[in-house]
C-alpha cells in the first residue's frame, strides 16, 4: 500500500473530481454540470456530513475544481502553500475519528461544514500525505497524446503511465503496434 487507505480514497475522489471538468485538448465536456451529475460522483466517492443536494452545493463543488486541479500542475515543494491556504481556507482541525465501517482516520472538518469545503479539506489532507511521504512524482496526468485526464499512480512500482477514464493505456498500446507494423512493412 503505497497510502494509507483514507488518502487513497480522498485521492481516488479529489482525481475523479478534477476529471469532470471539460478537457479541451481531449474534447471533453463538462461532467458535474446538473444535480444528477453530483449525485454519480456522491454514490461513486461517499462523504459523511450534511448533503444538501442543492444548486448552490452543486456550484461550489464546481468552483473547487480549478483549485484542486492546479494540485497536478505543481511539484512537491510549490505544492505546500497551496495545500496549506486550502487548509487554512477550509478552517481545518484535524480530530481523529471512527465510523461505519472505517477504522480510526481523520476528519478535519466538521460534519454539518458545506461538501465542497469537506472536499477540498480532504483533498488538502491527502495531498500532506502525499507530501510528507515524498511521493509528488504519483501525482501525474495522462501521457496519452490525446488526453488531459490526471490519476495518481497507486502502483507498487510507480510505473503507471496512463488514467482510468477511457482506454488510454490500450488505445496508446494498439497505437504503438499499428506504427510498429506500418513501419516493418514499409
């Protein structure tokens, strides 16, 4: 295990999240536009707290995802001030916690705080772990040609190269083969 199980899981969301934004170099659209959109991502990524399932909830999660997505944009050590201001933004206060069916983690806000700043809470909190454990070069984004999509290679050998949000490993494997072939024919 690369992370503790709740980062994975923040991590695992925080990527999920930044995913939904409209990728114009991939040609994708935006994927959290409608309540229905949040309520795919909640049943996907559950969070404890207050839902209110409201337009304005559904905004604020939308205006969270430039921050985080800058997350895949710096290094480790530009990534601590930003990491930071979300903490300090998000009036953290890390409180040790157990609940269904998770084992003692940390909660650093509190429960009836808005989803988006539990969010972005979380996020933050992940990416100390990430930080602390010198692990920046996981946080990476598709090397597919075509794709913009960002994951964090949870690997056991850090190799992993391309996202989970289409085919990309395949595609970019199928495509190798094809320029393999046209080029012993030729």
């Amino acid at each position: 295990m690369v992370f503790p199980h709740d980062t994975e899981l923040s991590l695992r969301a925080t990527a999920a999240l930044v995913n939904t934004l409209p990728r114009t170099s991939a040609g994708t659209s935006d994927t959290l536009a409608v309540g229905a959109d949040l309520d795919a991502f909640l049943a996907d990524f559950a969070f404890t707290g207050a839902i209110v399932r409201d337009d304005a909830e559904l905004q604020a999660m939308r205006r969270i995802r430039p921050r985080l997505r800058e997350l895949w944009d710096l290094d480790r050590d530009t990534a601590v001030p930003h990491v930071n201001a979300m903490l300090r933004d998000g009036h953290a206060q890390p409180q040790l916690v157990i609940h269904d069916s998770y084992d003692w983690h940390i909660h650093a806000t509190p429960d009836d705080a808005p989803l988006a700043t539990r969010v972005l809470v979380e996020a933050a909190m992940a990416f100390v772990d990430v930080i602390r454990a010198d692990a920046y070069d996981r946080v990476r984004v598709c090397a597919a040609d075509d794709c913009a999509a960002v994951y964090v290679d949870f690997s056991k050998n850090g190799s992993k190269r391309y996202c989970d949000t289409g085919n990309c490993g395949n595609r970019m494997n199928v495509n190798a083969y094809r320029r393999r072939k046209a080029r012993e024919s030729a």
